[in-house]
C-alpha cells in the first residue's frame, strides 16, 4: 500500500507546528510543507513580540482558551527540551484610571475561571514591587507568562519535519487547488510548473489564508483584513526600567491587547504594537501599498459597518502611527519614566484579522473543513503560544477523517 501524503500550506508556526504533529504521530505518513516564501516564518511567526500568552484574556471554554492553557505546557517542555530561549519574565496588566478597574476585576474573573497559574490581583502600593518603575491604581500580576523566540521554535518544527521525512518546499506560491481523478488533492504552483499530489491538505496561510481557503472551495467569509502593528524599541539606557511585560486593560470590544511594554529575549524592551489598517496584506511599512487590496477592503460590507462603528479608535491609531509623541502618550501612563525621547522606532508586524461581513473583528480561532481539506481561517494571538496545541487539535481531525468524506 503506497504511503500517505499529506500537504501542509504555510511554513509559519502554526503551519510547522501542525507538520511535525503528523508526521510525529502517523510514522510513515509523507508530510510535504509549501510556502510561497523563500524562509520560514517570513510574516506573523517571525513579527511578533514573541510573548507566551498565559490565557488571562480568552472567553472561557472557547478554542483559544481551551488551547492556549495547552500550548503554554507544550511550548514550555520543548523549549527546555531543545535549549530554546524561555523566560518567565511575568506579566503586569495595570489599570491606571478609575474606569479600567472594573474592566480589570472582570479579567481577573476570567483568568481565574481559565485556571492561569499563579495569578493574582494587586493593588497600587504592590505594583512597584513587581515593577519598580510601573505606575497604576491595580493590576494582575501573571508570574509565568514568558517570552521566547518564536522564528527558532519554527525552524526547530521544520527541522523535525525533515528529520521525520517530511519536506519544507520554500517558494512554492500556490496557484490552484483541485480534487484529482483519484480523490487525491492537487496543489499547483501559480505559474503552473509545480505540481503536489496529497491525500489531504491543510491550509495554514496566515495573511494569505482566506484566499488560499477560497481556492479549495470554501466559503468567501471570514474576510482576512490586514492590520499593521508598529513597535518602538527603547534605548538601551531606559530598558532596564522595564523587567518583564507591562500591559494596559484591553478593550473588550477588540481583539488587540493595547500598547504595550514587552522585554524581548535579547535583553531589549519594545513598546507597541499599535493597530492601523495596513493598506497591504504584507504590508509592514506605511508607504506599502497594494490598490488590488485596497479595492477588495473596500467592497467588502463588512469593512464599512466596521468603519461605522470604531473610526475614531481607528483615527487615534493612525495619529500615534505618524507621531512618536502621540504613540507614547497612553504608554506614559504606564512607565512614566519613558517618554517620546526615549524610544526610536523599530519593525511592524502585520495580523491577520479575519472580519465578518456585519463587521465583527472575529475573536475566536475558525477552522474549516472541506472533505479532505482542512483551512485554518482565524489564527492571530494567541497562535503562536497555543501552535502545538493546535496542531493536536488538527491532527485529531485531519487523521480521523477519511480523505473522501
């Protein structure tokens, strides 16, 4: 009997995290990972601020939940198993007007209810002893979330796919998805001279998933709707008022987590991101600019009744986007001792936010099936902490459906 193959799009993360979960589990099963990149992690993996979520903000009982409280035992053991950076730097979510403290005691509630280690609620006089330089009326304090790097734990994955027999094939932009006369799933190339027969296909796009997704037939919604997320890095002389990561309350009507102060992995401290409407999928620089894209967002309903409802939030975002100042003045609130001098900014990264056509920033992880096609449609943070989770979570699925249902 011929081996299985079984075809993964996307070499991010989530993508190679979800490789190396089938071949580690189905030996003998030929995984063969596309990317249209020529590295891996080239977009969200290897943009992020590299934070291990602890699952203070997700809906219990919902998949990101469920999956981050998963993904952090997971990551955490392989990081220690294969000497990947892992640092339990801890986390301060501060409140710092009248008007966040309820919205903090609820997302204590909610911590408590996902079971997130050691947290706990602290009032003012406490803040400082966590952070000596951070300023607020309380705050919960989340001892093990923790940073890491998350472009080495995907080259890590990637190696174990090989090692396992699988293959990463970089600079294979896919074209066309079809069924084959066998029921087999035929991936094309988009210049059509490449061609990969499968048994069963997952999608891991990220930036590129919708479209992806619609080549095998699914359904046009959730719109993925790129947002930009721009970081300033402090100046060495500053960063070490900064120990660990120091969160504002989030708003709960977005899925953003606010402005922040985050110690990366290399000693160095980022403040960001911020949330503007990237006028490209991949677009990471202000002046990137795609009118294809542009003109897609804009016959989208669902762009327009999001616009109704938040333009000025989104109006406040792109002000601190053009100004170092206006950027610094909510995080200020935070860490007084940082100001706009104090920065100089630094890289973007770019979310993929799938959107609803009533406007709705969709909140939860979304993944579709399509017979033997798996698309994963809503993947943005936590993604990258609850990665070996969901890769179980696909493989439960994908191993478990025959490739003709």
């Amino acid at each position: 009997m011929p081996e299985e193959t079984i075809g993964v799009v996307g070499a991010g993360i989530v993508g190679l995290a979800t490789a190396r979960e089938i071949a580690a589990r189905r030996p003998g099963t030929r995984v063969v990972v596309l990317d249209k990149e020529r590295r891996i992690a080239a977009h969200q993996t290897g943009h992020n601020s590299g934070v291990v979520h602890a699952g203070i903000y997700y809906r219990p009982g919902s998949l990101k939940a469920t999956l981050c409280a998963r993904g952090v035992s997971l990551l955490r053991e392989y990081c220690q198993d294969r000497g990947l950076p892992y640092d339990e730097c801890g986390k301060l979510v501060v409140a710092v007007t009248p008007e966040e403290v309820p919205r903090l005691e609820a997302l204590y509630a909610n911590a408590l209810e996902n079971r997130v280690p050691g947290v706990r609620r602290i009032p003012a006089a406490a803040i400082r002893e966590v952070e000596p330089h951070a300023a607020g009326l309380a705050a919960i304090h989340s001892p093990r979330t923790a940073i890491t790097d998350y472009t080495a734990v995907a080259r890590s994955f990637a190696q174990d796919v090989e090692d396992a027999g699988g293959e990463v094939r970089l600079g294979f932009p896919v074209g066309r998805i079809r069924e084959g006369a066998d029921g087999s799933v035929e991936v094309i190339s988009r210049d059509g001279k490449s061609l990969v027969h499968v048994d069963r296909l997952v999608i891991c796009a990220g930036l590129q998933s919708d479209r992806v997704a619609r080549l095998a037939g699914d359904p046009a919604d959730p719109r993925i709707v790129p947002f930009r997320g721009e970081y300033m890095t402090i100046r060495p002389e500053k960063a070490g008022l900064v120990r660990g990561l120091v969160y504002p309350v989030p708003d709960p009507r977005y899925p953003f987590l606010g402005v922040h102060f985050t110690r990366r992995v290399d000693g160095s401290v980022e403040v960001g991101p911020n949330a503007v409407l990237a006028f490209a999928r991949e677009g990471y620089r202000l002046t990137d600019v795609d009118p294809r894209e542009l003109a897609r967002v804009a016959a989208f309903p669902g762009t327009w009744r999001l616009a109704r409802k938040h333009w000025r939030t989104g109006a406040r975002e792109m002000r601190g986007s053009l100004s170092v100042r206006a950027y610094m003045k909510a995080a200020e609130a935070y860490v007084p001792g940082i100001g706009p001098g104090d920065v100089v900014r630094a890289g973007a990264g770019v979310r993929a936010q799938a959107l609803g056509r009533d406007g709705a920033l969709v909140d939860d992880f979304v993944v579709h099936h399509l017979g033997p096609v798996t698309a994963v449609r809503n993947a943005p943070s936590p993604a990258a902490t609850s990665s070996m989770a969901i890769a179980e979570h696909i493989a439960d699925a994908v191993l478990d459906r025959a490739p003709s249902a």
